[in-house]
C-alpha cells in the first residue's frame, strides 16, 4: 500500500482566514449555554449565502424575512428555558424537499405552485427546533453527478470553483463545505449524497430505506431515493440525521429507531472490512483513476492501524444494475410527466422519460421483486450462516475520479451523460438497489488539491456501526481541520 498521505495539502501558504463558522454541534450547545443568539447566527448565514452566490452559487431560493422571524421566536424559547436538538439553529434542505410556501422546482425551470406543508422531514427538522434558511441546488430531477442546469446556472465547488461539487446534493454540499451553513439535508438515488460529500470534503451519511422518511413521497424513485445529512463532521451529520429521522404515518418502509448521535462517540470495536477497488459491472469498465486509488488505500491503512483486520476483497454484485435502470428511469419518468411545462426539461430528461415510461409498470416490478435475491447474494458479503466471509464492513472508493469541471458535460447526448456518470461514478448506486446505509468520509486530496472520499458500507440497519467507525476515522485522521480557501483568495478561486 502506498505511503502518501494524501491529507496532506499542496501547494502555497494560504491568506490568513476568516473565523470558521461553528458546526452543528457546536451551534446547539453555543445556543442552550446562552453564548449566541439564533438571530445572530441566522443573519450570519444569510450574509454569508448572499456573498457567494456570484461564486458557488449554492441555493435556489431563501427564506429570508421567515427565517429571521423564526430565528427572533428562538430566541424568546431559549430565554424562557426551553431546550431542543436544534432550536434555533440555521441548516438548509435540497431543492427536492417540500417547504410550505415555496415551489419545489427539483432542479427545473418554470413556474410551479408552492408547497400547500413541508415534507415529513422538514417537519421533523423544524419540531427538533431548526431554522430552515431556504433550499439548495440540484440537478433536474436528480439525475447528474453534477449540479449545473439552465434554471439556475451552475453550482460550484468551494475548493475550486472551476470545477462541480458533484450532484445531485451539490448545493448542500457546496453549502456546507463553504460554511455557509453548518449542515445540510440532500438526498441519494445513486450517490447524490455520497458523491457530493466526497468531491467536497465531507461527512455524508446515506441511510436505510425509510430512516427518514420522503413523504409526501412514498416510495421515492421506486424505492432507490432516500434523504440524509451533509455536514463537517461525523457529530454534525448524526445529530442531523437524528432530528430528520422518524416515518410519516403512511410510510411503507419503517426500519428501527437508531441513535445515531450516541453511535458517534461510542468505539466501532475490532472491525473486518474488505477493501474493493473494483467497481461494479458498469458498460465502461474504467478503472478507478490513480490518485483515488492511492488516497483510498492510505485510509484502508489508516484503518489497519487503528486495530482492524483490513483485506482486499470482491463482492458478488451480480447483474444488479438489471435492477437500477428501470428503477431510476421510472422515478424519473413518474416526476418528469407532473412538470407543467415539459417543453422547458432538459432532452435528456425528456430522454430518460420515455426510457422509463417504456420501461415502467412489469418491468419495474420484476426489477424490485429481485431485490429479495440481491439480499441474500450481497448479505453473504456480510453474513457467514449465507456462505459468505462474515465482512463487518465494505470500504470502496466513493467515485472513480477527482470532480470534474464545470461545464464537462454541456451538450452531451442522454447515452454519453450517462456513459460519463457510469465511468466517474460507478461505486454508489448498488447500495441505493439494496436500500441499505453507507456513509462517504474524506480521504484526502489530489495533488492538485481537488477532495477525494470513500464509502463505509454495510449490511441492513447498520447506521450505528458505520458512523462509530467514520468517528473513529475522523478523530485519527482530523479531516475537519482542513478548509477551503477563503472566496477570492489569490490562486484559490
């Protein structure tokens, strides 16, 4: 394994920064202790959001004259003495979560109607006391690795602005990364959280099918989606994904109630995890590119140091992307046709719609009836009494190469988009087939300074053992410690 370590940042002394705007975590406990304000710190946000849209270009709308009412009413609970997860703290949710009063545009242009109530997860978020600042950026319709799009211009990476913050969550994740806020909800169909959080340097947690809920959906993208936390640290996101975690009364899937913040201070144990390079079937067959093969073999070894037994391994996949395709198209498909205005999607949107509509209805239900099987084939990975080697833990890259440029894929044809994402992103979506967790933490950089991250995968249910294991990691390898430069730093954006 090699001996670089790829934490180490290249390059200049950078300009002297600003103060760091505290975490979520940290937000929380400054507020009960009665050390800031929800006022101050919402307002603080809001400038911060407003100073950067010319650069990063991070959300789609804001709630400006409602957050700081809220943040104003936060404060008069906090004086009174009352205590929540987050009261009074400022997060932000994706482009793809229902806030009443505000359209959900999903990443597309046109006019659409404001949601009539939030989403379960908003709800939940805003019953453990947090203040919504407004929604983020997004691909239409989640579709992209990329988060650029002619409703809204492009979405770009605080690390270097030449280049995405990958997609879909990219504006949550550009959000976070930059500070503008200290966490953020995004959602995963086929990484669209995991793979932001690795392009950008953060802590991105996908959880079990049902662990939050995405109601008013109620099985989004034919059971493929689901919501989850990006934040700095393994603390922020777990403290996230408690407070947005819980069903909706309708909701089909109902995994049990896990807490994930006591998972993060609590130690993993002596842990056997398997190290796979190789990605799974994809029609591209591109190897993983150098520069994320050695920042990921650094952290396996940064694993085997810190007691666990680490050793290469191949997972049995089988055909599951026979699975993913009519899924992910039908998902598709099933929102495209509700856009008021069709002729304002993207071709290859209107691509993917006739793709899922002709693969939709038997097609999609013998894709999901298989996932029996996919269980049981991928859970022997996990699972001696299946046959299998009894792995704790499954450690792969998160992508197969450092983020693209912006603009990479302007004027691309549906097929090679999605060549293009299948060769830069083939890692994630097998675990979106399963509806099982995974957890994205940084890995390092390349040399040239652009952020690289790996999965934590496990089998069903396993959020408590993936994020103790990501704290372990993060308290080893203190990724929080290193920042974007700060916006217009010279040789930096």
């Amino acid at each position: 394994m090699s001996s670089a370590d790829p934490t180490e940042r290249p390059g200049p002394t950078r300009p002297t920064r600003p103060a760091v705007p505290p975490g979520l975590v940290d937000c929380a406990r400054e507020l009960a202790e009665g050390r800031t304000t929800s006022s101050g710190l919402v307002a603080a946000a809001l400038a911060r959001i407003e100073a950067s849209r010319g650069t990063l270009n991070a959300f789609r709308q804001l709630r400006t004259e409602a957050a700081l009412a809220e943040a104003a009413e936060a404060d008069r609970r906090l004086d009174a003495g009352e205590r929540l997860p987050l009261l009074g703290v400022p997060v932000a949710v994706k482009d793809d979560t229902d806030v009443a009063g505000m359209p959900t545009y999903f990443g597309c242009d046109g006019v659409l109607p404001p949601a009539a109530a939030d989403s379960e997860a908003v709800r939940r978020l805003r019953a453990a006391g947090a203040v919504v600042v407004g929604k983020t950026n997004s691909c239409e319709l989640g579709q992209w690795a990329f988060t650029e799009g002619p409703a809204f211009g492009a979405t770009r990476n605080p690390w270097s602005t030449a280049h995405t913050p990958g997609g879909s969550s990219g504006g949550s994740a550009a959000a976070v990364a930059a500070g503008l806020v200290p966490a953020a909800l995004g959602s995963d169909g086929a990484g669209s959280i995991r793979i932001p959080a690795a392009w950008t340097h953060l802590v991105g947690i996908k959880p079990q099918r049902g662990r939050i809920s995405v109601h008013p959906h109620s099985d989004a993208f034919q059971g493929l989606t689901v919501n989850g936390p990006l934040a700095r640290t393994v603390a922020d996101a777990a403290l996230l994904l408690d407070a947005a975690a819980g069903p909706h009364p309708g909701d089909p899937h109902r995994p049990p109630a896990v807490d994930a913040s006591a998972a993060a201070r609590r130690d993993p144990g002596r842990l056997r995890i398997g190290l796979s390079l190789r990605p799974p079937l994809t029609l591209t067959r591109n190897a993983p590119h150098p520069e994320v093969v050695r920042a990921v073999t650094a952290l396996a070894e940064a694993l085997a140091r810190l007691g666990h037994h680490v050793e290469e391994a191949r997972p049995r996949y089988g055909l599951i992307g026979l699975s993913f395709v009519p899924r992910a198209t039908a998902g598709i498909a099933e929102l495209a046709a509700l856009h008021p205005e069709p002729g304002l999607l993207d071709p290859r949107t209107r691509s993917a719609l006739r793709t899922g509509t002709r693969l939709g209805g038997r097609v999609v239900r013998a894709a999901r009836a298989r996932e029996v099987r996919q269980h049981a084939r991928i859970g022997a990975f996990f699972d001696t009494a299946l046959g299998g080697p009894g792995y704790d833990v499954l450690l792969t890259p998160t992508t197969a190469a450092p983020p693209p440029r912006v603009g990479a894929f302007d004027h691309l044809s549906a097929w090679r988009t999605d060549l293009a994402m299948t060769s830069a992103c083939p890692y994630a979506w097998p675990w979106n087939v399963l509806g099982w967790p995974g957890v994205n933490v940084p890995a390092g950089f390349t040399r040239d300074g652009l952020p690289l991250g790996a999965q934590l995968l496990g089998p069903s249910r396993s959020e408590a053992l993936l994020v103790s294991l990501a704290a372990q990691l993060e308290a080893d390898r203190r990724w929080y410690e290193h920042r974007p430069p700060p916006l217009g730093a010279p040789g930096g954006r």
